[in-house]
C-alpha cells in the first residue's frame, strides 16, 4: 500500500523541520561564534566564520586571554566527576543487589527511602550537606563535592539498578552459591560481568547531572582555590561579556568530555531502554 502525501503530512514535516531549527540553533552559535574573533562574531553572529580561528581555544585552555585556571578547573571536574561515579557505580550496585536478592520488609522500606530521595527536591538538603560538610572540614575540598554528589545521585543509582537485578534470572548465581562462593564473590565473578547495559546507564545520567551542575559547586567550593568548569565559565559570562568568542570556545571544551561519553555509552543506553520496553 502507497501512502499518500496529503497536507497534513506536509504540515507536520514543516513543524518538525521548525522545532529541530529552534532546538539546533543555539548549538550553531555556539560552534560557529567560537571560531571566530570577538569582532566577527559580532558583526555577523549568525554567518560562518570568515576562517576558523583556533586562537580562542589555545587562549581558554592556556588561560592567558581569560584570566584564569581553565585548564585547572577541567581537571577538578574530571577528579570530581570521576570519584563520584566511582562510588555510586560500587555503593550503588552493592546496595541494590542486597535489596533485590533479600526481599523482606526492610528491603521494601529501604528501596521506598531510596525511591523518595528521587522525588524530593535535592536543594532541600543543601543547607545540611552543607554544615555537614563544615563541621568535619570537607567544605572547599574535592572530597567534599565527591560525598555531596554521591549522597545527591545515590537514590537514582540505586533505583536504576533495583530494577535491574529484579529481571536479573538467578540461575548463575544459584549455581555459584552451590559451588560455595559467598555474597560479594557472587557478585563479583557472576553478576558484575552482566551489568555492562545499566552501568552504561547511570554512568550518563550522573555524570551528566555532576558535570554541568553549578548550584552545588558554587555553594560548596565557595571561597577556595578548587574552581570547576560550570563555575569557570559562569565567571566568564559575568566577567568578560564583550569576548563571547571565548566563553564560547570555553562551553565547547567543557562539552567534548560529555560528548565522548554519550558516544561509548549510549549503545548500553539503548539496550537498557530496549529491554525496558520488552520487560
């Protein structure tokens, strides 16, 4: 059967070409105005450049032409980022497994505790996180972002991988406790290597959330040397608003490491979704 292509087709190709222009738009700024120089872009902030100029970069990553540790703050989100998926993909993991596999009252308390820290608004505890973190002398530090974010995204890990473990069949791990392993050998040599989908999972949505978060960093780095990327380049935006260029090339460098992640990991993600769907 052939089918026709009426008006209303038409149409809704012509709202959907509309909506990707809107939606894309931005993204062209923000690429085209970071190879131009401060002068170009505004001048013609909609054209392509002239001729690509690379100068913008090798200034934000130098920081000689922005004033600042950009450099330095990529490598304190890096630390920050990397420390809290690590915590959240091993706490995470573990405790959801725990409540999978040992169901009971407290197990369905516990995952209900877990379920509503997804559902309560996370600036609700920025207040005592923050005198937490004071009181022990992690305010400002690395550490201190590594705990706020792991306690902030652990309810979402922990939920993702709960619903995991649950289509998880037991049969290799049945089989593995026969041959006397223990719990965490179980988990290690039978139900680790099958997690490879919603690990890939939850290592974008967090790290997505840690990496662009600027609330939290601004909160609690505060005062100290320890400057991230969302903070570099808001004190850009404030600083140095006549070369947008830079602040451009800046959002440009800070995106790369979100986009190489998205690209290693968003087959895991498919998978995940596409068993979602046929579960």
């Amino acid at each position: 059967m052939i089918n026709k292509y009426t008006k209303k087709s038409f149409l809704k190709e012509i709202i959907i070409i509309l909506i990707t222009i809107i939606f894309a738009s931005p993204f062209y700024l923000l690429i085209v105005n970071s190879f131009k120089t401060t002068k170009e872009a505004y001048a013609n902030p909609f054209g392509l450049p002239k001729e690509l100029y690379w100068q913008s970069f090798a200034e934000v990553l130098s920081g000689a032409g922005v004033n600042a540790d950009f450099a330095g703050a990529l490598f304190n989100s890096l630390i920050i980022t990397a420390g809290s998926l690590l915590m959240l993909i091993a706490f995470g993991s573990l405790t959801a497994y725990g409540l999978s596999r040992h169901p009971g009252k407290l197990s369905s308390f516990l995952y209900i505790f877990f379920v509503i820290g997804i559902i309560i608004p996370s600036q609700l505890g920025l207040v005592p996180m923050y005198t937490a973190l004071r009181s022990v002398g992690l305010v400002g530090t690395r550490i201190g972002m590594i705990l706020v974010y792991t306690c902030k995204q652990m309810p979402l890990t922990v939920f993702l991988y709960t619903g995991f473990f649950k289509s998880l069949p037991r049969d290799y791990e049945e089989a593995a406790v026969i041959d006397g392993a223990g719990f965490i050998k179980t988990f290690t040599r039978v139900v680790m290597p099958q997690m490879k989908t919603i690990t890939g999972t939850a290592l974008l949505l967090n790290s997505l959330y840690i990496w662009n978060d600027t609330m939290d960093q601004m909160a609690f780095l505060s005062g100290s040397k320890i400057r991230t990327l969302p903070v570099e380049i808001y004190s850009l935006t404030t600083a140095m608003t006549a070369q947008w260029n830079l602040v451009f090339a800046a959002v440009i460098v800070s995106l790369l490491p979100m986009v190489i992640l998205y690209i290693f990991t968003q087959k895991k993600m498919m998978d995940s979704l596409a068993g979602g769907l046929k579960g």
